[in-house]
C-alpha cells in the first residue's frame, strides 16, 4: 500500500519546465477542486444530521423523553395521538441482538476458516460467495423472508406467524456476516506470522494456534467486526419492515412478530403530512437512529485505529 | 502426516484439531449454501413468468398483470444519474485523502466521516434526501430527489475502492514522474490514474450494484408505486416527475397489492437479483483479469 504522506518526497520545483500561466492557473483550480471534494464527506455527515435534525426538531419542545423512550404504545393516529417509542426500541434491540447471537458464531467461525483453515483456492472462492452474498438487496432478503423463509418457520415451529421476529434475525444474520467475516479476516491477518510459527514450532495445532494465540491476539479486531455488524443490523430497514411481522408491541417470545425504529419510518412517512406532529416524530426516530449507528461505528473505527497503530 | 507413538493427550489433540477444522468449514459453508439455495428456488420459481412481454410491457390492473419495463427504466435512471454525482465526487475525493492529504486532524476527520457516511442506515439517507433535496431545494419527489439521494448513499464506495486502487500504484511510479519535472497534478493525471483506472471502475460497478437495490431511500424521495410510460424515443421520464423502480416495484407487488399473481413477485425478485448479481459478477471477474495482468 502507497500512501503518500507528507514526508514523502513531493515533485521537484528545480527542475520544472517554464509552463503557461493558464496551465498553471488550471492545475490550481483542479487542486481546488479536489480538495473541496475531499472535505465534502464532512459536509455530507453534517449535512444528513442537520436536515433529519430540522424536520424534527420543532417537535423538540412537546417532546416528553419518558414517554418517547419508556412508553410502549406507539399510536400515531388515534386521537390524541401517542408517541411512546418504547416498544420500536425494544424491537429494534431484541430483533439486532437475536442476529447476532446467529450471525457471531457463523461470521467469526468462517473467518477464522477463510483465514486459517483453507488453502488459496478454496480462499477465494469463499471470498467472492460471500461478496455476492453481501450484494444481495435487503429488499431481496424482505421478500425471501416473507415468500421463503415464513412458511418454512411456520410449519417447522408450529407458529401462528412466520414473519416474526426469528424470521428477520435469520435475514439479519445473512445479511451481517459478509461483513464480520472481510473484518474478521483483515483482524486475523494482521496478527504476525511469527506468532504462528511459534506455536507450531510448540507443536500446537492449527486449532491450539486460532485458540490460544490469534483469538486473544485479535481480539480487539474481532469486536470491531462485530460491532460493525451491529451497526448493519440496526440501520437494517427493508428486510425488517417486511419479516418482521411489523407490529408494534414488546415480544413474548422470539416467534412474536415485532416492530423496528427503520421500519416504522419506512412505513408511516409516506401517509404523514410535511410538517405535522407524526412527520416530526418520525424525523426524530431518525435523529436517534443516525446517532446510534455514529456512535457504534465510532467505536468500531476506534478499535480498528487502535490495532493499526500497534 | 507422520504420528509418533500416539498417546492419548495428542490423540485428544488430534481430535479436536479434526473437530475444529469440520466446526468452521460447516460455518463457512453455511454461507454458501443458503445464498445458492435462495437464488435456484427464487429464480426456478419465477422462470415461467418471465416472457418477453414481461420486461418490455407497462404493468395493468394495477400491478398485478402485465410487465416491469418502467421500472427497468427507471432503475436505470436513477443508476447513472447518481452515478453522474458520486463518480467524479468519490474519485476526486479518494485522490485527495491519497494523494495529497497530510497526516492532521482534517485528514483524520474526513477519513471518520466516510466511515460513518457508510454506516448511516439507508432509510436516514432517505429522511435526508426529503428534508435537503424535496422540500429544501423544492426538487419535489423526483428522480432527480432520488438520484441524489443514491449518490451521496453510495460515495463511500467509491471512496473506499478508489482509495485502495490508488494506493496500489507504487510510490517509484510517482517518484520517476516528479524527478522529470511534473508537478503533483501532472503525475496524477498521467501515471496515477491510468494505472489505478481498473480499480477504480470496479469501485464504480460496485456502485451500481449498490444504486440499483436499494429502496428504503429512493421510496422516501421519487419512486413511485406505479408509473406507466406512454410515449417511445430516448428520454421516456423527466428529471423532475416520479418514476419506478424494480426494487420498490418487488415490496410493492409482494406487500401492497393484492391479487398479484405469486410467479409474478418471484420474477420480479430473480430480475433483480439477476441484474445485482450480473453486476457485481462483472466487478469480480473483472478484478481477476486485472490483477493477472498487473506488472508489477
């Protein structure tokens, strides 16, 4: 990898060619414009806080936060309307943590197996299965839950329901792990060799090594993967909107359909009128939502940054 | 392998060794079969309804009879028009970070954001493009709302495999053009570039793909449940009116409309997934014929 920093050596003024003032003038302004366009993530990030933040925010002031985070009735067009996001809370977090209970052992075990465990052939053609699987649309996997995946939970489990809950974990895992594993991967890979050797040099196996070597060498890189999957699941909206069930109360039981903080946007802004106190409240569970998932990858960011610098 | 005298503790080894070797090949294949699974029984399912007629006819009756050739169009529509913004943003930017960003704190901060750029959840992506592009900028619920949307959505793509593409140029490569007296631009232009075009363009088809499923967003912005084509020639939508688009037109079928025939949602989902899987299939088979072809 090539980065050029700083310190590299920068092209030479010595021996330039005398060159027109226009070529000059035009190498500036493409400078110019290169470093806007670099600066313009920023601005996007901001951006996208600052335009959610101010459809929602002239509901600021009636906003009870008890209410809006503890109270689990959450009726927008019962009158007065009642705004309690508790049960789209408690949905979104049992329906994430449910994914990654699944997708953890299966997204950490096949990367250790990508990493470890195969030779090149077999490497890459994992590597591209899971690429594919990580181009899979979500509302792809929506539909696949709902057509495929329901009927079969349904006869398999004996429940009244097949999008539920169970359901949209299961998309959810599918749809997190190609990215625990490419993390994973990059986590594993970047634990020395040398230790490897070493432990073989112990007479460890191969399962020894990933047990009491690279697991704790990596830990730190396996978390970060991990919690990017996290961040895939929560900001997750298609799917869950359609297999989870959508129904906005706190499950009993992992086959009781739920409701999520994305699905409840994606399906109630389209009946809400520009301005009204619903239409509000929806930007806000927006707010929430982008702070969330900022916050996850942060953290996530941080790890990663963390190993890098070792 | 040789074994030495076997005694119980290393036939114990041994053991788990096989065990752990078997416990993380079944994790790893229990990728590959569902994805294989899914896109047969999905597109076994929905071969008989795909004529010629499908992919060429405007919906009837509401959706639930005729084709998807709308929305074919306007998933390509809103492909290339947010590929027009993210394209040269993404590149420009990725030049940036990689070319000629120092290491401070700017540089730090910028990198953060494109990180978080990609972990924003699409449908906030949505919520912002209805609160910047419709109603703040007044483009009102349209294609160009929507393309826009997707272009922001999709810059960290861009970012992130351009970036990689550039910094697999080597360093002499740079050095040889500045010790001929080319300025910083100059050698981006003239060697960094075309060296790292391949790379680039996979960042682009990857993009694509990306543009061309997602639905949470474009819903919010300028796609519209059902919007026929009536006229022929070039230009079959307008900037500024709605259109539709294949992922939205598949949660339509299967969640809204009723009476739709199954074989019809099961088309819809394997054209899709088709066109998604084409593409990324193409990026791939693309970067092996580059990296066998690399020269250095």
């Amino acid at each position: 990898m090539t980065v050029v920093s700083p310190r590299a050596p920068g092209p030479s003024t010595a021996r330039r060619a005398a060159r027109s003032r226009l070529a000059v003038l035009g190498e500036r302004g493409i400078e110019l414009l290169i470093r806007l366009c670099g600066i313009s993530a920023i601005a996007f990030v901001f951006g996208i806080f600052f335009f959610v933040f101010r459809e929602g925010a002239p509901y600021l002031p009636h906003l009870d936060p008890r209410q809006f985070f503890f109270d689990t009735h959450w009726y927008p067009s019962s009158d007065p309307p009642r705004y309690g996001a508790g049960a789209l809370i408690v949905g979104t977090l049992s329906v994430t943590l449910l994914s990654m209970v699944i997708a953890v052992p299966f997204g950490l075990g096949a990367a250790v197996f990508v990493s470890e465990f195969c030779r090149n052939r077999t490497k890459e053609t994992l590597k591209i299965v899971i690429e594919l699987l990580a181009a899979v649309p979500s509302v792809v996997w929506g539909f696949i839950g709902m057509s495929v995946l329901g009927p079969i939970i349904k006869d398999v489990f004996h429940v009244p329901l097949g999008v539920n809950m169970f359901n949209a974990a299961l998309l959810l895992a599918l749809m997190s792990v190609p990215i625990m594993v490419s993390i994973g991967e990059d986590a594993l890979k970047a634990v020395p060799d040398s230790y490897r050797e070493a432990a073989l040099a112990l007479g460890a196996t191969r399962w020894q090594t990933v047990h009491r070597v690279l697991f704790p060498a990596a830990k730190n890189g396996l978390l970060a993967a991990v919690l990017l999957g996290v961040g895939r699941a929560i900001g997750e909206t298609m799917a869950v909107l359609m297999a989870t069930g959508h129904s906005a109360r706190i499950p009993d039981s992992i086959f009781d359909p739920v409701q999520t903080l994305t699905a409840t946007i994606a399906a109630e802004l389209g009946e809400t009128r520009q301005g009204s106190e619903h239409y509000q409240v929806l930007f806000l569970i927006g707010v929430l939502l982008f702070s969330l998932t900022f916050l996850v990858n942060l953290i996530a960011d941080a790890i990663v940054k963390g190993i890098r610098r070792k | 392998m040789t074994r030495f005298a076997e005694t119980p503790h290393i036939r114990r080894k041994l053991r788990n060794e096989l065990l752990a070797r078997l416990f993380f090949g079944a994790m790893a294949m229990a990728m590959v079969v569902p994805l294989l699974l899914i896109v047969g029984f999905v597109v076994i399912k929905g071969a008989p309804a795909m004529t010629w007629e499908f992919f060429t006819e405007n919906p009837r009756r509401g959706g639930t009879a005729g084709g998807i050739w709308p929305a074919l169009v306007g998933t390509l529509y809103l492909i290339i028009l947010s590929l027009c913004v993210s394209a040269p943003i993404g590149v420009l930017a990725a030049v940036y970070l990689n070319e000629y960003a120092r290491e401070n704190w700017l540089t730090r901060i910028v990198n953060l954001a494109v990180v978080n750029l990609a972990g924003v959840p699409s449908i906030v992506h949505g919520l912002f493009g209805l609160g910047a592009f419709v109603y703040a900028l007044h483009f009102g619920k349209s294609i160009l709302a929507a393309s826009l949307t997707l272009s922001i959505m999709t810059l960290p793509v861009i970012i992130a495999s351009t970036k990689e593409a550039l910094a697999s140029v080597p360093m002499s490569f740079r050095e040889a053009c500045w010790n001929v007296g080319a300025s910083r631009w100059q050698t981006i232009w003239h060697i960094v570039l075309p060296n790292s075009i391949s790379g680039i363009l996979t960042g682009v088809i990857l993009q694509v793909s990306r543009a061309a499923g997602e639905t949470a967003p474009v819903m919010l912005t300028g796609v519209a449940t059902f919007k026929a084509i009536e006229g022929h020639g070039l230009f079959l939508y307008h900037l500024r009116e709605q259109c539709m688009a294949l992922s939205m037109h598949l949660f339509y079928i299967r969640t809204q409309a009723s009476g739709a025939p199954e074989e019809l949602s099961y088309a819809i989902a394997s054209t899709l997934l088709g066109v998604v899987l084409a593409v990324n299939a193409t990026a791939i088979v693309f970067r092996i014929y580059l990296r066998s072809r690399k020269k250095w």
